[in-house]
C-alpha cells in the first residue's frame, strides 16, 4: 500500500526508500559536500600562509608581528574541526567573525610595518630585498588561491551534480510505485538548465565576482531543493487525497495544503532568501511532513 511509503518517507525526507542505490546517492553528496568544504579550506589556508610568510619576513624588524601567527593556526584547525563535521552554519558564522578579524589583525600590524620600513636602520640593500622577497611571496599567494579557485569551482559543479542525480534517483523509484512525479520531473529539468548556466558562470567568473555568482547559484540550489521536497509531499498527498477526503479528513488535507503553498511563495525562483527565510521554508516542510504522517495514522 501506497500508505507504507509515505510514513517511510516522513521518518526521513531525504530518502524514499532505504536501497543501496540511494545511500549510494548519500555518500555522493556528502563526498561533493566535504570536497566543496575542502576547496573553502584551500583558500583559507592560502591566506594565512601568505600572512605568516610576511611576517617571518618582517620579523626581523618587528619581533611583535610573530604574536599573531597563533590565533590563525588556531583559527585553521578549529575551521578544519567545523568542515569535518560538514557543518556549513558554524563554518561561515566562524569564518567571518573570529578568523576574518584575527586575519585583519595582522594584516593591518603588517601593513603599518611595511610603510615603517623606510624609517628603520635597514640599509638599502636589505629594503631592497624585503621588497623583492614580498614580491616573491604576493606572486606565491596568488598562485595558491587560482588553484584553490579551481579546485572550489570544481567541487561546487559536482555538488550541484550529486544533487541532481539524487532526485533522479527519488523520481525514479516513486514512479516504480505508481506516484505522479510530473512536478518533480519539471522542478528537476529546470534545475539542471539553471545550475548549467551557474556552473558556467562560477567557471568564467573573474575572483572579485565569483562570491556573487557562487551565491546565486547557492539560491538556486536552495530553492530547488525546497521546490522539490514540497512536490514530493504533494505526490504522496495526492495519492492518498481521494480517501482522506471520504474518511472526513478534508480540513487535514487543506491544511497540508495550506504549509506547502506558504512554503513555496517563498521558495521562489530567481529570489535571494533573506536572514531566516531558508530556516523558515524548511520548518514549513517538515510541518506538512508531520502533518503527512499524522493524517496516514488515520487512515490506517
């Protein structure tokens, strides 16, 4: 009975049924998502090794500059710690307070050293080779960070991938059992014509507008992800409206209804999600799950 999938789908929404295909599809993602945090790790570290760099070549001007090598080491294996356990919230809220600030720390103590170069007893062959060796190090630093831009660039594509073959996965084995998959199917087509062109945009993006490009395409993974778990709760809805209906359970289904549809006014294509909205679409989702699960208790 159709009834037995849609609680085995409620228990966990990521997964239709537990086969050795769809783990597989798990492992995938989660393989693409700790490459794509790999990739972020790439740029981190370039940054500070640029950093530390400077500042051994400084030091001998300022002993004070190699107080600041430890908080970033520290800032490393604790950005390490939160990419380990692919927690992308954490990671962020870490990235752009604490490391972000003690990163401007010491660049800012380096730069100020930098500009008091001129004033020291440094003789004119050492500020000459302070200068050259700064140059060999910039010239490493960027190096390092066109490499970390392809390797990220690299692993955001196979994420949006893995995430494109999971629902085919979804989509497949919820029309073996007889559900209409048409919305998903749809939701799905366009998806793959939109991340193509974000995919091609990270590709081509020059560094100063590849955050932006990589953001869009984020959103567009979000709400597609959103877009695609309402349609697969309206497939199951749907399969069993008909009897909910003649059971006496109109206002149950109405009210399913009612969180999808508020849901998706707000998974809006082309939108970018404000401070909340994801957190509040998914809440929406795992409401009407709920409620999905409840309503086929009672039908039972």
């Amino acid at each position: 009975m159709k009834s037995s999938y849609i609680a085995g789908f409620i228990l966990c929404l990521a997964v239709v049924l537990i086969s050795a295909s769809v783990i597989a599809e798990d492992a995938n993602i989660g393989e693409s998502k700790r490459n794509d945090f790999n990739a972020r790790l790439d740029h981190v570290r370039c940054r500070i090794e640029l950093v530390k760099k400077q500042i051994n070549l400084l030091s001998g001007v300022d002993a004070s500059l190699n107080s600041y090598k430890a908080p970033l080491d520290t800032d490393y294996l604790k950005l390490q710690e939160l990419a380990a356990t692919l927690n992308s919230k954490e990671f962020s809220d870490y990235f752009t307070t604490t490391f972000k600030d003690n990163l401007m720390n010491a660049v800012k103590a380096i730069q100020d050293d930098k500009r008091n170069v001129r004033s020291t007893n440094l003789t004119r062959e050492e500020k000459t080779s302070l200068r050259d060796n700064d140059k060999v190090i910039t010239s490493e630093f960027a190096e390092c960070i066109n490499k970390a831009d392809k390797n990220f660039t690299e692993s955001r594509i196979k994420y949006f991938g893995a995430w494109i073959n999971r629902w085919n996965n979804i989509i497949s084995k919820m029309k073996e059992k007889g559900y209409d998959t048409s919305e998903m199917e749809g939701i799905v087509a366009d998806t793959k014509k939109d991340l193509l062109l974000a995919s091609d945009q990270i590709k081509n993006a020059g560094r100063s507008g590849k955050r932006i490009v990589v953001e869009n395409a984020k959103n567009v993974h979000l709400h597609s992800w959103a877009r695609f778990e309402i349609a697969r709760i309206r497939s199951y809805l749907k399969s069993i409206e008909s009897d909910s209906v003649a059971k006496g359970y109109q206002s149950n289904v109405d009210l399913i209804k009612a969180k999808l549809d508020e849901a998706s006014n707000i998974a809006v294509v082309g939108k970018k999600y404000k401070e909340g909205e994801f957190e509040g679409v998914w809440k929406l989702i795992r409401d009407a799950a709920q409620m999905l699960k409840e309503l086929n208790k009672k039908l039972r």
